[in-house]
C-alpha cells in the first residue's frame, strides 16, 4: 500500500541522499558513465576516459570483433574485459580459471589470430544484482566464427566472475562457466538494457526466423523462459538476412535496431514486459549496414556500412519510407575496415576507422543530435597506436549496463505503539536493506525510542527505496487523590492500586479507596494493563480522630459476617454496631450505598465481581471484602 500524504518526509537533505529517479537516459547514469569509462577493442587497443581526455593504451586482447570491458562504476578503474574465448585481469593477464570460454571462438585457426574471432557483438557483462563483487560474463557464439570442434554456432553462455577471487583481480567462479543460456540458432548480436521492474533485459534474435528472444535478468538470477516476439512477418530459413544482426538500444529504451545484411530493421522495445513490437525494414537490399547506434536525443541513427560510409537517419516520423528517404551521409569514405560498431559515450558517438597507410583511429560524431553535417563529424578526433589489420572489422567493445532502482518509494502504513513514561522501546527498519537514514540522520537499522513522537526510517536495498513510520505514544498515568467525604479515591480508574502513608505500603491497602486511620502523607501507586506505574502526589489528612482505639475497631470489624457468598438476591451483614454499605464495581465505580443495613438486595446486578465496604456510624472502614454475584 503507498502511503502518501508524509509531509515530514520531504526533507532536502532526505531527498538528496535518497532520490533515485528513474534518468531519460539510462546511459548518463553515474555508474553507467564509470563502468564503461575504460574501452578495450580491436586488436590490442584499449581507451581510457577517466581523466576527460581520452587516452589510448594497450591491451592483451586479440579480436577484431566481439569484446566487452568493465570498470568500477565509482573508481573507473579497468577490473576486466573478454574477447569471448578468455577473460582478463585489470594486469592484461588471463585469469587463472578465465580460457576456453565457449564464444566468438574459430578453433579451426589458431586462438591467437584476429581471424579466430568473428561474432560483432560476442562479448556483454552485465552486474550481478545486489552482488557489487559479481559479474555475468555472456559469450555468443556466432554463425561465421565458431568453425571447428565447438559447441552448435548462435549458442549463449555465462559465466560468473567474482572480483574477491585470485587477490582481488578476479577469477572465473569455479563450477560456473560456459553455462548455456541459449543454443536455439542465435544470430551474431547480444546487448543489454535496463528494465523497469530492477531489472535487466539481454536481447538477442533467431537466427533462422523472425523471433527475438529477450531474457530478464534480477536478483533471482537469469529467467530461463524469454520473452518472444516476432520482429516482422515471421521468415523462417531466410539465415542469410538475420545471421549476423547486431543490436543497439535507444538511450530512452524506447527502440531497439538490428542490422540485416541488407539493411536494418527498427522496432519498438519495452522496458517493462521485453517485448519487441511494431517493426519496420528500412533499406533493404540497398545498403549493407553493419552496425548502428541511436543519438543521445533518440532522434537519429547512425550506421557504419560494409564500406566504410557513415549514414544518419532521420526517426522523427516512423514511417519506413520517411526513415529511408532521410537518410544522409554524413562522412565520406574513410577505409573504415569493413565496418564498426559505432558506440555513444557521454553524448558523442565514437567509429573506428582507418586511414591509409593503415593508420587506426576513432571518428567522433560530437553533436550526433543535430541533422546532416551538422552533428560535426572529426575525423581522426583519436589516433591510436598503428593498427595491424588487415580493414578487418573493428567493433567497439559493447556496454555494460546497470539495472535501475524502481523510482517509486514505498511508503508503509504508520507503526503504532505505545510505552509507559519513561520507558524506552527498540524499533527496526525493514530487514535486508543496504542502506538506512533515520529523521535525525542516524544511519543504523534499530532505533532506540523513550519519548512520544512520530519517527521514521527509510531503508533502500538495491531495487527499492521503503519508509516507515514509527508513532510512539507515551502512557503518564497521572493519578489525583480526591476525597469523599473521609475516602480517599482517585480521579480516574485504574488496573491496580497500592496506598501508602508516609512514604511506607499500607498492607491490605490494595483497593481504589481507602479510609485513613492516622493523619499523615498519603499516597497511592495505580499500575495500568499494560504495566505502567505512577505515583500520586502527596495528599495530606490532618481530620481522622486518632482517639478511638484503633484496636477497637478491629475487633468490631472480626464480628462482622457477610453471607452468603457468592449469593444470588441478598447479601446478610451481622455485626455488633450501626453499620452502612456500599457497593462498588470491579473498576472502582460506586453502584449504590444502604445505611442501618442488616440486608443488601443485589438481583439487579449483572453477575460477576463486586467490592462491598463496610463502615461505621463515624465512617471509619471496618471491612473490605470481594462479592460474587451468580
């Protein structure tokens, strides 16, 4: 249930360490921009932008296609990459448990030649949830590389590499490796993307037909039953179009792209169900795409083609036709191998290419949401070391991505409880958060409480943001002695009652009344149901006439007899002097009094519990004792 009307809550310090609302763009998340700040691609090239300025170095990677990297997503510290066949440490060495992975793998070449690896998008890391120190490591392998002694060719793995393991490097957990996923005919694509239920969705497409396959992952792990979904008319055996599709995913999550070998296919994505819906085929058999990426705005798409041409697309009006008829080249030839995956990073979309003789370099489109020429295509924007191709494809690595905390915060229904004055009492957040603040910035997840007031915690684990509500009453019993005549009673009712004089426990005084036999200080102790006790302010009685002999009087209360008992209609007093009655109920309420009374009528009282007090012609209390009423 939401709670919404939580005024205390909107605090600016609350809100600012708390909020986690849901970005238009996933790719601009904090984490997002951190883990994929480090880039390993190609033929040993790597890209570091954590100091703002894009800085080239080497890497032990061997593929011209299908790799994937992850840095820390606070630090930007490089932890690892893959090239699909062997995972990395952040020391360019290969983990200890981390070769033969089944993915993006020619074992009829040897594993060391740039040939061996032919799956465009081979290689995507995704976080496990709520398991910071844990990676899913996917690998695809594809229709053109998986040659020889392999498993089927368009089959998925994962492996789990946990970054505790071999001294904090990293290592491949032990039993979980090369575990299937998928080995339904897959074409060459694998990407990720955000869901909206904290989740993360992998797309991928048959091979052979018209069917995207969108598995979801959250924190109970990988869902072995994919979310299905024809892209077009479905085309069963038309491999040579869908064999070698890569994916690239809106930065809204709004649409998703899939190149054909004859130009592309865009479609409609939900973040929240992963389905795929309302396709268009956009150039078909005119242009040989090889991979696209969408600009920051989601207006436009970029796409490389197999002979080095930079296309933009207009998407403002989806219509295949009007799509088709936008397009726009924006870069002449640059030898740019035989394609690349384009990749948008913080807003710009980078492209490797080549430049004659075989000099490597990235293509910066700098304002990629801008039409034509103006999004200010540079080439040669980074020059990295000399290549070693032969304009082979180079693609860059793909991005890992993070799952989105839901952005709703769940407000539960206010906590009531109550403890006595001065009582203290132990409250709890919801168990299993990562993270909690309370009202007064304390950041445990008990609270210790002895005062009234209104208290609340929020708590956040890694998918949602909880508050709840603590409202803690105080009981202050607050007893007043009155008198009635020379009773002494108490304003209000009470559990239980102990009266005192001068500070020490008058035995037997145990009813709420009491006649007093002494002057002195009087008090009275009253307790609740609950346990609580308090203590009335002192009442002083200076009137009783101490003369009498209090001896006296309890000889005349012992020949006082009262029958029967438990009794039905009458009570019977036999006693030796002028006595009168009265009636109280078990609270303490007085039913009726009698005087000169030798008989006390009670039919009209409900059964159950009564207290009959017994005094003389003076008022002096000569007996107290329980009734039953049958």
């Amino acid at each position: 249930m939401y709670f919404k009307s939580l005024p205390f809550l909107l605090g600016f310090f609350l809100f600012s360490k708390f909020t986690f609302a849901q970005p238009f763009n996933y790719n601009q998340r904090p984490e997002f921009l951190k883990a994929n700040s480090v880039w390993v691609f190609g033929l040993n090239h790597g890209l570091d932008f954590n100091s703002g300025i894009p800085t080239p170095f080497s890497s032990a990677i061997a593929p011209t296609e299908g790799c994937a990297s992850v840095a820390d997503p606070v630090t930007g510290k490089l932890l690892f990459y893959s090239n699909g066949g062997e995972v990395y440490d952040a020391n360019h060495v290969v983990m200890p448990n981390g070769d033969s992975l089944l993915g993006n793998r020619n074992y009829s070449v040897l594993p060391t030649h740039y040939s061996a690896y032919s799956t465009k998008q081979a290689v995507c890391i995704v976080p496990v949830l709520e398991s910071p120190q844990k990676y899913y490591l996917f690998t695809l392998s594809g229709y053109t590389s998986n040659k020889g002694i392999k498993p089927k060719d368009g089959s998925l793995f994962y492996s789990i590499i946990d970054m505790t393991l071999n001294n904090g490097f990293g290592d491949v957990v032990p039993g979980q490796k090369n575990i299937p996923v998928d080995t339904n005919y897959l074409s060459e694509g694998v990407i990720a993307v955000p869901g909206d239920n904290c989740n993360v969705w992998l797309i991928l497409h048959h091979r052979d037909s018209s069917e995207f396959r969108v598995y979801s992952i959250t924190r109970d792990g990988i869902d072995e039953n994919p979310v299905k979904s024809f892209s077009i008319a479905n085309r069963v055996g038309r491999t040579s179009n869908f064999a070698v599709s890569a994916f690239a995913v809106s930065p809204d999550r709004k649409r998703v792209a899939m190149t054909l070998i004859t130009g592309f296919l865009i479609a409609d994505f939900n973040p929240l169900t992963g389905e795929v819906s309302n396709a268009l085929e956009i150039d078909n058999a005119k242009v040989s795409v090889y991979s696209g990426c969408f600009s920051p705005d989601n207006s436009k798409l970029y796409f490389s083609d197999e002979q080095g041409l930079v296309f933009q697309y207009d998407l403002s009006v989806y219509n295949a036709g009007a799509i088709s008829n936008s397009r726009i080249e924006i870069v002449p030839i640059v030898r740019s191998t035989i394609g690349s995956i384009p990749k948008l990073y913080n807003d710009t979309i980078y492209i490797y290419h080549e430049e004659e003789p075989r000099q490597a370099s990235l293509l910066r489109i700098n304002k990629p949401n801008l039409p034509g020429v103006a999004c200010d295509p540079q080439r040669d924007a980074i020059i990295l070391p000399v290549a070693t191709t032969n304009r082979n494809s180079l693609a860059l690595n793909n991005d890992v991505v993070f799952a989105i905390p839901k952005s709703d915060t769940i407000y539960n229904l206010a906590m009531d409880s109550t403890i006595c004055e001065s009582d203290f009492i132990t409250i709890n957040a919801s168990d299993g958060a990562i993270e909690y603040i309370w009202e007064n910035g304390d950041t445990a997840m008990t609270r210790r409480i002895g005062e009234a007031g209104v208290y609340w915690v929020m708590s956040k684990d890694f998918c949602e943001t909880k508050i709840d509500t603590f409202i803690i009453n105080t009981m202050d019993l607050d007893p007043f002695i009155n008198v009635n005549g020379r009773i002494l009673g108490t304003t209000a009712s009470y559990y239980g009652y102990q009266w005192m004089l001068n500070g020490s426990l008058i035995p037997g005084a145990t009813d709420s009344f009491y006649v007093p036999q002494r002057n002195g200080d009087y008090q009275v102790i009253v307790s609740n149901e609950k346990g609580c006790v308090d203590t009335a302010a002192i009442y002083k009685v200076t009137n009783v006439d101490e003369g009498s002999k209090i001896d006296d009087l309890f000889n005349i209360a012992n020949q006082i007899s009262i029958y029967p008992n438990p009794a039905t209609d009458f009570i019977h007093i036999i006693t030796p002097v002028a006595v009168y009655a009265e009636m109280y109920s078990i609270e303490g309420r007085k039913l009726f009094d009698v005087k000169d009374v030798e008989k006390i009528n009670i039919a009209q009282l409900n059964s159950g519990l009564y207290f009959l007090k017994i005094y003389d012609a003076q008022g002096r209390l000569l007996r107290s004792e329980k009734v039953v009423k049958e």
